[in-house]
C-alpha cells in the first residue's frame, strides 16, 4: 500500500510539472560552474563550441559560474596552458555570472591544450581541445 501511495504521488508530481522541469532543476543544482572554448562571441553567447581548431584562429573560453557557488575572496582565474605550459593566466571580469578570456591567434600554437577555470586553488572547471597545424 505505501509503495502504491509513493508511485501514486510521484504520478501527480510528473503530471502536474512535466519530467523537463525536473529534470532542469537537477541539472542547475549539479552545475555550479560550466564552460566551453568557442571561435566566436555572439550576442553574449559562445558560438562555434568544438573540441578541434585551426592554428592562428581566436580562440574564446565562455564560463558561467553559479550565483550560489560561495566564493569568499577568491578571484576567479582562467588558465591557459598548451600541453604542461601555462600559456597565460587571466583574472576574470564577472559580467552576470559570466567570465570570458580570449587568447589571440599568435599565442595559439598546434598541439594539445586545456584552460582552467579556478577560485583560488579550487579548480571548478576544465575544457581539453585541440590545435591543428594550419594546412593553407
């Protein structure tokens, strides 16, 4: 009987909410921080989220950071390194909950890359890509 009455409930719940919504809500719980590496910006928004790029191309990494990640005094860092090098490291400049680095078309080099995004000497989220030689 109990376990009917919980199916029963949980029925009601979904029928009245939809899965989307819960689903949603759990997704935006987990994810305290996001990121992607994009060629382009538009509109505030990452375009061109890929895994492989061009040498000498723009690079951007977009990350949204949640309002409820309690970050105390920590600056909010982007670190860009090509294989173990650290390439460059940027302070990030929060605009509504996002942080944007972009690293020019000279620094960019093939080869296999990562950029942090950290608090401190917390690491909150990490992208891997690559650069591939430019074949013009």
């Amino acid at each position: 009987m109990v376990v009917f009455l919980g199916f029963l409930i949980h029925r009601i719940v979904v029928a009245m909410h939809g899965t989307e919504t819960i689903w949603n809500s759990a997704d935006t719980e987990l994810s305290m921080a996001q990121s992607v590496v994009c060629s382009h910006i538009v509109n505030g928004s990452p375009f061109g989220v890929d895994s492989v790029f061009e040498e000498g191309m723009r690079l951007y990494y977009y990350s949204t950071v949640s309002s409820a990640l309690q970050l105390g005094d920590d600056t909010l860092m982007h670190i860009w390194f090509n294989g173990a090098d650290t390439v460059q490291k940027l302070a990030c400049d929060m605009t509504q909950d996002v942080c944007l680095t972009t690293i020019v078309p000279n620094l960019l080099k093939p080869g296999e890359w990562s950029v942090d995004l950290v608090a401190g000497r917390k690491l909150l989220a990490t992208r891997q890509f690559i650069v591939e030689p430019n074949e013009r």
